[in-house]
C-alpha cells in the first residue's frame, strides 16, 4: 500500500494476554454500527499460524505483518515472559517502527508498551504498563506514569490488562465522537463494578516487582546485546 490505509492492526505473538487483544479489540469492533465510516479490523501476526496465549485458548490471525503496513492504527497487547522474548523480536519490533511512521495512532494494552519501548518508540514519551513492569519501562526509554491510559503524541498507553479497554473506548471518542463510544460502551455493558472495590495499592511493592521483572527479563534476552545494554 503507497498510501496509509483505514485499518486498525492488532498485533498478535506468542504467548500474549487474552483480554490484552479481546478487550480493545472488542470494543472497535462492537463500534461499526455507529460509524459514517467504518474502519476495517485486522488481527495481524508473523506467520498466519495460530499462536498460544496465556490462557489455554490459541488465536489465529486473519493476515501476517507483511501484509498489514501503513495501517491507520495499531494496537500492541502485552504478556508476561513470552512478551519479553517478543521485545527481541525484530520482525515485530521493526514493523511497529515501520508502521508508527504513518499511522494516526499507536497504542498499547498492559506490557505491550515495553515491546513499544525495546522498538524505540517511547524514548522521551510519558506512558503507562502494568504496575509491576514500570521500572523496565523507563529502563527502555519512557517516563512511567501510573494512570488508566497515557497520551502522549500519537502514541497511547494502557495500564494493565482490563485497563485497555477504558483506553479504548477513549481512543474511540477521540475518533468518532463521544456517541460512539456512549453507544459502545452500553452495547458491551461496560460498567465496572468489581466485588472487591477499588484497587488497594497499600498491598504492592512496585520496587520489587519491578526487580525480579528486570532480572527476567535481562535472562530471556541474554543472547540480545543491545536490549541488554539499555536493560542494563
């Protein structure tokens, strides 16, 4: 494609988090009936083999990378371990380099912000992960800033897991009008209300999740100098 197309690209590698990919992907998707114009979905990977997750469910992709370039958005879903191995992945990490440069926005779900990171898109930026993954995000690059969602530029950031929903609802209001995404949010019946309340976060100790994560990390990409020298 020479010209950028009206395609929103989700990103799918082994081992992801379901709800990283189904809780935006979800909302888009139940967001057509109420566009002028729709956009196209396309759940991308590097090959069109279906992948395993972190659940027992596997997914497939309708189209590989190569052939999902010049998308109008994109969207990174996170992982635990099998995220980081993706971090070193330079076929994914290139095309997202490939696809920042024209899209109108690139997001991402929980983890999926450090794969945006080791691709070199967040240096400098302000954005959010997954509360225990803060510390390897700065290391690549980022400000880490505990909100819902980030915006910064083109790029926005989700905290973690069911987080990328409320992020994309948002995103979905800043494209096609906060009645889209009034419409959306009612049709998913979207209205949290956990059993437990609000989040305690008196219970976490970010510092050393944070460790054992970099420690992880630092073991999955051992043979990836240059990851290992940011990582460092």
């Amino acid at each position: 494609m020479n010209e950028r197309s009206d395609t929103i690209v989700f990103v799918l590698y082994p081992g992801l988090t379901v709800l990283d990919l189904i809780g935006p992907l979800e909302v888009f998707s139940s967001a057509m009936q109420y566009l002028e114009k729709p956009f196209r979905i396309a759940v991308a990977g590097e090959t069109l083999d279906a992948v395993a997750t972190d659940t027992p469910a596997k997914l497939t992709p309708d189209v590989t990378l190569a052939d999902a370039r010049r998308p109008f958005g994109v969207i990174v879903p996170g992982g635990g371990r099998p995220m980081m191995a993706a971090m070193g992945n330079r076929v994914l990490t290139e095309y997202l380099s490939e696809a920042a440069e024209g899209a109108a926005f690139v997001g991402s779900v929980c983890t999926g912000s450090l794969i945006l990171g080791a691709a070199g898109l967040l240096d400098g930026r302000r954005a959010t992960t997954h509360w225990a993954y803060a510390a390897l995000l700065e290391k690549l690059g980022a400000t880490y800033v505990r909100e819902r969602w980030v915006e910064d530029g083109k790029f926005i950031t989700a905290a973690g897991v069911s987080a990328g929903i409320d992020m994309a609802l948002h995103l979905l209001a800043r494209l096609a009008g906060d009645e889209a995404a009034r419409r959306t949010q009612i049709d998913i019946e979207y209205d949290p209300q956990p059993p437990h309340g609000r989040l305690d976060w008196s219970l976490v100790d970010p510092e050393e999740a944070g460790e054992i994560r970099l420690a992880r990390a630092r073991e999955v990409l051992a043979g990836d100098a240059e990851l290992l020298r940011r990582l460092a």
